[in-house]
C-alpha cells in the first residue's frame, strides 16, 4: 500500500477541488487532490462561467489564463418558453465590468487548472485514485484510503481533509 503525508487531501478533481488544490499549493501548502477518474474526457452538468466566475478568476490572476484556452464568449441571450421568444438580456446591462459568460467545456477548464498546477513543486494530482473510506483517530478525520486505477491500494495523512467529490460523495457520507 502507497502511504503519503500532505498538508492537504482534496478529495475531487472538479472544479472546486482543482481550483483550491491551485490555490493552496500557490501558497506552499503541500496538497494531493484525488480524482476518481482516470481523465477529464467526459460529460459534465455545468460548461458556463458567468460573469461572477470570471470576477472571481480575474481577482485570482486566472481570467485571461483560462480566456487564452478553447472557449466562446456569451453576452447576450434569448428567453423562449414553448418555442415563443419572451424576451432578450445582455450580460453588458446585468454585469458590466464582465460583460459576457464564458462557455468552456468542463473537461478543457479542468485541464487549464490542473496544467496551471502541475509546475507548483507542492502540488500533486493522483487521476483514478477512488477514496473508499476516511482514515480517523480519536475522532478526527486525519486521511483517506482508496485504490488507484482500480487495484492499488493508498492511503493519504493529511493535516486537512476536504471534501469536493461532487453529490455523490463518499466523503460526506
């Protein structure tokens, strides 16, 4: 069984989790984010950063990184409710400083974030490394243990524990 200790233990390499894996190791923290599957290539629930996403991406020092991958800009829309038009809205009048949305397939963002990543020496990210169990000690959650790629047992010590792995999670159960 692989054993490793890290500051942090990210359980899911979504959006959230990769974004904080970043972000931590940006600052030095030694992180492993662990991610189930084996690649990004698959179908997600949510491809589109509003302009709230691309604030917050700005503020990080991201936006123009994650604008310079595959994307299309939105900045307007139309409303229809059984084929009738109901009406338009322009993200420029809702948002102006981020006049637009951001349409990004999922898997290419994650990407973006985990090749931003992957330079930082703190930073790790296991694909297909599924967490089957929490690791605790006198109540306290101190890691998890899983199998990667299906066959090799790990187990991750981690001063911080998070849960990111979507609604289906094993860590929140």
């Amino acid at each position: 069984m692989t054993t490793v200790r890290t500051g942090a233990c990210i359980v899911g390499g979504g959006p959230g989790g990769m974004l904080l894996g970043l972000l931590l190791a940006k600052r030095g923290a030694e992180v492993v984010v662990l991610e189930g599957h084996e690649n990004f290539a698959r179908e997600f629930r949510g491809e589109v950063l509003q302009p709230s996403a691309a604030h917050l991406l700005d503020e990080l020092g991201l936006l123009e990184y994650v604008k310079a991958q595959p994307h299309s800009l939105l900045e307007s829309g139309r409303l229809r409710l059984n084929g009738e038009e109901l009406g338009e809205f322009a993200f420029a009048r809702i948002a102006p400083r981020y006049p637009y949305a951001i349409w990004m397939p999922q898997p290419i963002f994650l990407d973006a974030l985990l090749w931003k990543a992957k330079p930082l020496p703190s930073f790790q990210c296991w694909m297909g490394a599924r967490v089957t169990e929490l690791v605790e000690e006198e109540g306290r959650v101190v890691g998890v243990r899983g199998l990667r790629h299906g066959r090799e047992p790990f187990e991750v010590r981690a001063d911080v524990v998070v849960g990111a792995d979507g609604r289906h999670s094993v860590v929140a159960r």
